[in-house]
C-alpha cells in the first residue's frame, strides 16, 4: 500500500508566491523569488518542515502562501507518513483565507489530496471525503486555471485506487498530461508519466512503462527534485532488462535514500536502507 502510494502521490507544482501561473520550472537558483527558491530547495531535499517554516510568517495573512505551506505538509505525508496534524490545521488556515473561487478550489484541492493520502496510506478512511473535495474543486476551478491539470491528476489517483475505474482514471490522466504539457508545469508532468508507465507495467507493455519512467527520472534530475529521483531509479530498474543496469538502479536509489535519512520512508524498507 505504501509503495502504491509513492507511486501515485499527486504532488502539486511549485508555485510563486505572487499567485498567477506555476513557473516553468521549479526555482532551483536562476532567477524567481528568493522565498519560492529557499522553498524549493529545501522541498526538493526532504526538508519540508523547515520549508513551512519558511512560508508560515506569509501563510497567516496571504492566501496563497497558506496553500503553498499547505502543499509542502501534505507532501510530507505522503513521503513519510508523518505530519497529519500540521498538514490538517495548515489547510484549515488555508480554506479560512481563500477569497475566490480559484483559491478556494485549490483549497479544496489539497483538502481531497489529504484526504486521499490518510486512505490509501491507511490512517483513516477518508475517500468519501476525498471525492467530494475534489468534485468542489471541479466545481469552482475554470477550464483555464493553473490548478486544473493537478485536479485532473488527483481525479484519476482516486478514479484507479480508490473506486478502482480505469477507465475514468485514464482518462483523467490524459488530461493531467495534456494540461500540464501546455503549462510547462514539469514536476507535475514527470508525476504523470511514472504514473501511465505504472499502468503500463501492470498490463505488461514494460516497453512503455521503461520509456515513462525514464521520461520521469529525466525530468526530476533535470529540475533537481532530489527526494524523488530515488523512487524513479527504483521504478526504472523493475523494468529493466538487463539485470546489471538494474542493480546499478537500485543502489543509486539507495544511496540517494541514505543521503535523505531513509526518505521515502516505502522505498528505505524495500531497500533495506536504515533511516
């Protein structure tokens, strides 16, 4: 379940924190904010607790900034399975300040993601929950804003993992992929290719699923997105045919989870690598 989980995470974009559009690419050092850069790094090396810290002086007052905390808590969740409390009262300051429909959408949005995540990492069932914030989302998020290729993603996790429709949930990938593509969101977009290549590997097309995950893994080390460079070494070597390359995978994924403390927490146990 946990590995599942990892698989299919449903991580939001870095966003800038002026609101507008997510950036081309995540800020790791040339050019943007130096909040959204001191973020990002410290997102992109398991240190989500210090990046929230960061955003909690502007998470107060600013909408957007409370979203973006938001994010950062819920992303440790998934990763390690810790955190609920801070990411449930975050989001709550979240909903509290959101001001329009397209920040209460993307309110709404996390709220379904959280509450995905404490169901498919078995905390509490919360599916009820999680579609019904998500369809909220739907309701308030125009065709055009930038939150709507996430939503679409988040749909189709629910859609495959938790009412286990297919169907619906390619679809709903489709359209993640398609939208993120034309936005340039990149980091959702190496989400969205591991996660068709996963699909791909259950239907036993591994010729798809290694091009996906290697589409995955290019994107995440060509944006620096370190704690999830692990996962798509690991994805990439169950796939692959030659058994040397392989293990070659693997003990990169390994030693990268060493240098995060044992993060992903999933991915430390089925490696072997103590925290």
């Amino acid at each position: 379940m946990a590995e599942t989980a990892m698989r299919n995470s449903g991580l939001p974009e870095p966003r800038g924190p002026h609101g507008g559009e997510d950036p081309p690419e995540p800020p790791c050092g040339q050019g943007g904010d130096p909040l959204d850069r001191a973020v990002w790094r410290l997102r992109s090396r398991a240190c989500w607790d210090d990046a929230a810290a960061l955003l909690a002086p502007h998470a107060a007052e600013g909408a957007e900034a409370a979203q973006r905390r938001t994010a950062v808590l819920i992303e440790q969740c998934m990763y390690t399975g810790r955190g609920w409390e801070p990411a449930e009262d975050a989001l709550r300051t979240a909903e509290a300040l959101a001001g329009d429909d397209e920040e209460r959408g993307a309110a709404a949005c996390e709220r379904g993601h959280l509450a995905y995540a404490s169901t498919l990492l078995g905390v509490r069932d919360r599916a009820d929950e999680a579609r019904s914030a998500l369809g909220r989302a739907a309701a308030l998020l125009g065709p055009q804003s930038p939150t709507r290729p996430l939503l679409d993603f988040r749909r189709g996790l629910i859609a495959q993992h938790l009412s286990e429709n297919p169907g619906d949930a390619t679809a709903a990938f489709e359209r993640a992929h398609a939208g993120a593509t034309a936005r340039g969101q990149r980091l959702l977009l190496s989400f969205t290719w591991r996660h068709v290549a996963a699909m791909a590997e259950q239907d036993g097309r591994l010729s798809e699923a290694r091009y996906g995950f290697t589409e995955s893994l290019r994107i995440r080390e060509e944006l620096g997105y370190l704690v999830g460079i692990a996962p798509a070494l690991a994805s990439l070597a169950a796939v692959t045919e030659d058994e040397t390359e392989a293990t070659r995978l693997r003990r990169e994924a390994g030693r990268l989870v060493r240098l995060l403390g044992g993060v992903p927490t999933w991915l430390a146990r089925r490696l072997g690598v103590a925290p």
